[in-house]
C-alpha cells in the first residue's frame, strides 16, 4: 500500500548554496526556453530529436544514467522510463529489455519521444504514453527508470517542470508510490545531483525505507551527478501521518 507522509520541504542548505542554485537554474531555463526549433543531438551515438519545449539531454545526468541503463537492463525486462523527455533512456533501455513504458506529463515530450522511438523503429518495443509520474500506470515493472526534477523551486511553465519540483512534492509521491509498481526483485534506477539539495534527496532514500547503493557518477560544471540503484526494504509498513 502507498506510504504517506508530510512533504514540508526545508532547504538541507545554506541561503548561498541555494542562490547559486537559482542562479543555475536560470541559465538552464534561457538556454532551453530559447531552443524555438526543433533540432537533434548525439548521446552516446544515439541521434535523438529535441523539440520546442522539451528538456534537452544536454547535462551529465542524461548522459550517466544512459550508461547506467545500458549496463543495468537485463534481457526480457519490463521497464518503466519516468518524465522521459526526448525518450532517450527508454530507447537505451529496449535495446535489451522485453517492453519499455515511457511517460511524461509535459504533452510535447511525449510527441517528441514518439518521434524519436519512430525515429529508432522501436514501436514494437516502446510504449509513450500521457502521465504525472504513476498516475496512468497501473503495472508493475523490473526495473523504473528516473531523472527527476533536482531542484524545489516553483516552475514559471511545462518546460522547467523537467527540472523543478516545488517543495520536491513530486519526488515525495515518487517515493510513496514505487514500491507499489516493482515487480519482486525490481529496482529503481534514478540519477541525482549536487545541483539540488542531494542531501535531502539520500534522506528520502532511508525515510522511504529503499536499500541503495551508487552505481555511477560523473562531474560536469562545478555539479556532480550520481546514479542510484534502489531495491525494496524486505521488512514493509505503513505509515500514516494521521495516526
């Protein structure tokens, strides 16, 4: 069953750290907000469409986790890509799994993943579809797959959504709500970076009770990204802020 808790976010950071933090924030919006057409990329020798209004896989969070999932997608998996963008993890991810679903809630990331998985002629594979996280998803998978949002601040439209989380209110319902959607013996691979408050995000880890270990890392900028991979705490429970 979901796991509740209370999401009030304080900052694990000093007023400086966190100016810094918006500060970035605001290169990262411009540089995307003025991308008006659509263009291509390359990501580990995968040509990939990015349209207008879509998180481009330009950092080294996109870069890491595409290694990671290359080297943690066991034949015959059924995979889950959360907030996919430009589908890029879920095309890494079919080359070895049995069927991948790719959602995100921004309507022209999942045009755009579309394009690209046709792009990639992996239809026959890879599933996109409209969803806010777990919302439309009823399945359980081996293995999800997500790079959320790293930072808490309140997004001015769809397109920073990919990179902010206010109060990280979408990476609390992550948490409360994967465990319901793992297979037995599925893991969570998810990438997290020192450009948000990471220290809060490894609380969550052991708040939501997943056993985690990092798997990959890589630096870019002053920012390091990491790779965690998560598995279910054996020993389950509830707990409910009402109680």
């Amino acid at each position: 069953m979901t796991r509740h808790r209370d999401t009030h976010y304080t900052p694990f950071l000093h007023e400086a750290e966190i100016e810094k933090r918006r500060e970035w924030q605001e290169q990262i919006y411009q540089n995307l907000k003025d991308a008006r057409d659509e263009y291509k990329v390359q990501v580990l020798g995968k040509e990939l469409y990015v349209c207008p209004n879509v998180f481009a896989p330009l950092w080294g969070d996109s870069i890491v986790l595409a290694e990671t999932v290359l080297e943690e997608t066991k034949e015959g998996d059924y995979v889950l890509d959360l907030g996919t963008g430009t589908g890029i993890q879920a095309i890494f991810a079919a080359e070895k799994a049995g069927n991948v679903l790719a959602v995100d809630v921004n309507p022209a990331a999942v045009k755009c993943s579309k394009k690209n998985v046709k792009y990639h002629a992996m239809d026959n594979k890879i599933e996109v579809i409209e969803s806010d996280l777990f919302s439309s998803v009823d399945e359980k998978f081996d293995m999800i797959i997500y790079n959320p949002p790293f930072r808490w601040f309140k997004s001015r439209d769809m397109l920073e959504r990919a990179s902010l989380d206010e109060n990280y209110e979408s990476l609390n319902r992550f948490f409360s709500e994967a465990r319901e959607h793992l297979r037995e013996n599925g893991r969570i691979i998810i990438v997290f970076s020192t450009s948000g408050d990471i220290e809060y995000f490894e609380y969550l880890i052991k708040e939501y009770e997943f056993k985690s270990e990092v798997i990959g890392w890589r630096k870019q900028n002053m920012w390091e990204y990491k790779i965690y991979r998560l598995i279910k705490d054996p020993v389950e429970f509830i707990y409910d802020r009402e109680s």
